[in-house]
C-alpha cells in the first residue's frame, strides 16, 4: 500500500502509539495549548479565524470534485454527511445573507455549490460505486435533536427569532455532519488518500473555529461567555466546536500518521 521510511518522526509515531490512552489524551491537549498559543499571538485579527476556517472547507470539498472527475468513483464518500453539510451550508448561506452579507456569504455560497455537485455525482453518475451499507447511521438522529436545541438556544441579536434560530440550527448541524463520514470510515477500517485529504481539512477548519472562541474567553478573562447574545448560546457553541475538533482529532492523528510513513490510505486499528 505504501513504503515505510526509518525516520526520527516514525519513532516518535511509534512511541506516542504505544503510551495510554491518559498519556495521549495529555499530549493532544499539549499540542493543542500551543498551537492556539501560536495562533493568539501571530493572528492579530481573530475573526479572520473564521474566513480561514471556511476557506479551508472550500479547499476540502474540492478535493472531492476533483476525486470524482479525476477517479470516476465516490467510494470511501459519506453521501448523508454531504447531505448533511450542505442543509446546514443552505441554512447558513441564508441567514448569512440577509443578516451580514459579507464574504462568509460567498465562501459559504461556493462551498454550497460545490456539495451540491457531490451530492449529485453520488447520487446518480457514480451510484454504482457509493457503499451504501457502509453509511448507516440515520441522519434523523442529528437533524432532530439540533432542530429542537435550535428553538430553545439561539442568538439574542436585533434580527427575528426565525433567522436567529435557522442561525443556531446551522451551527449546531455543522459540529455533527461529519459523524456519518467518520461512521462509514470506521466502518470500512480504512480511508483512502482523496477522502483522508478532506476529513483532515474538515478537522483543521474545525479546530480554527474552535481557536477564534477560546482565544476571545481567554481574552475576556470569561466575559465574553455571556455577551450580549444570549446565556446560553456562546457556551453552547463553544462546547460543541470542542465537541466536533475532538471527534476528528483521533482521525488527523491517524491521517498525519500516515503520511509520514508514506502510506497511501489511513488506516483505522480502532473506532474513530
């Protein structure tokens, strides 16, 4: 599948697989503590977080047109996740463009269209190759529970309660509509490069989310928690963006692992 390469970072892949799981968990959150170090004090603008974020989604998600024009198959693809992601990206896209209306509206609108092709691509021309049994979990069990957490927890801003919670609602699917796609890999024990090259833009683009909400309560010693938009709804967001970056982090170690033994697909030796 791929050649392995004697090196100083496959010893040290190879020493981090064998310490437990506290022993791992401890230099993730080590790893994660300076990276958002890192990023406090070389991003004046921590905004621009979010326009990094979305940008890299963009990048993700043509990573896969390009595997379905180039490679004439969709196996390995989450049909339910790219359903699920452009529901929320349509939902967003909406309330983006009558409340702001700035280039999140354009990169969510391109990133909407290009799912959109995907969505179409499995669905009809490479059919033949989505393995449907693989991508099995109900994507009502998602849509359901973020719809009703939606009604009750959402932004206190000037705009109408309907925009507000579509607004929440978007926010919250986006933190779940991976977990199809991370279902199908665990599934298949193992995720091929083009496929791996988007879960992990999904993990970075999450992961720069994450970093734009605990820069700015770090900041505000706390404050910025309960500011202006509701109790509830930063400490909400801010645990699900935790939530999301964690779930994929278990994938990038994998992924990471991976491409610096010069393998072609990740492997998974345990659930995702």
């Amino acid at each position: 599948m791929g050649r392995r390469r004697n090196s100083t970072v496959n010893e040290l892949f190879g020493w981090i697989r064998k310490q437990s799981m506290k022993v791992k968990i401890f230099l993730g959150v080590v790893i994660g503590i300076l990276s958002l170090v890192g990023l406090k004090y070389s991003v004046k603008d921590h905004n621009h977080f979010f326009v990094a974020s979305e940008a890299v989604h963009v990048a993700g998600i043509f990573v896969l047109v390009y595997k379905l024009i180039t490679k004439k198959t969709c196996s390995g693809l989450s049909l339910k996740s790219q359903e699920l992601t452009a529901l929320f990206l349509a939902v967003r896209f909406y309330c983006s463009f009558v409340m702001e209306g700035d280039i999140h509206t354009v990169l969510d609108f391109m990133t909407l269209v290009a799912t959109v092709w995907v969505i179409y691509m499995i669905r009809f021309k490479l059919k033949s190759t989505y393995i449907e049994e693989f991508d099995n979990m109900p994507i009502y069990y998602l849509v359901i529970p973020c719809a009703i957490l939606s009604i009750f927890i959402h932004p206190s801003t000037h705009h109408n309660a309907i925009n507000r919670m579509c607004w929440a609602f978007s926010v919250f699917l986006e933190s779940v509509s991976v977990m199809p796609q991370l279902r199908l890999m665990q599934n298949a024990k193992m995720v091929e490069p083009f496929t791996g090259h988007y879960v992990f833009a999904l993990g970075i683009a999450r992961f720069l989310g994450c970093a734009h909400w605990i820069i700015q309560v770090i900041e505000t010693r706390g404050a910025y928690l309960f500011v202006r938009t509701g109790l509830l709804w930063i400490p909400v967001v801010l645990v699900s963006e935790i939530v999301q970056t964690f779930i994929l982090a278990d994938f990038c170690y994998y992924y990471v692992k991976s491409v610096m033994e010069g393998q072609l697909l990740v492997r998974l030796p345990c659930p995702v």
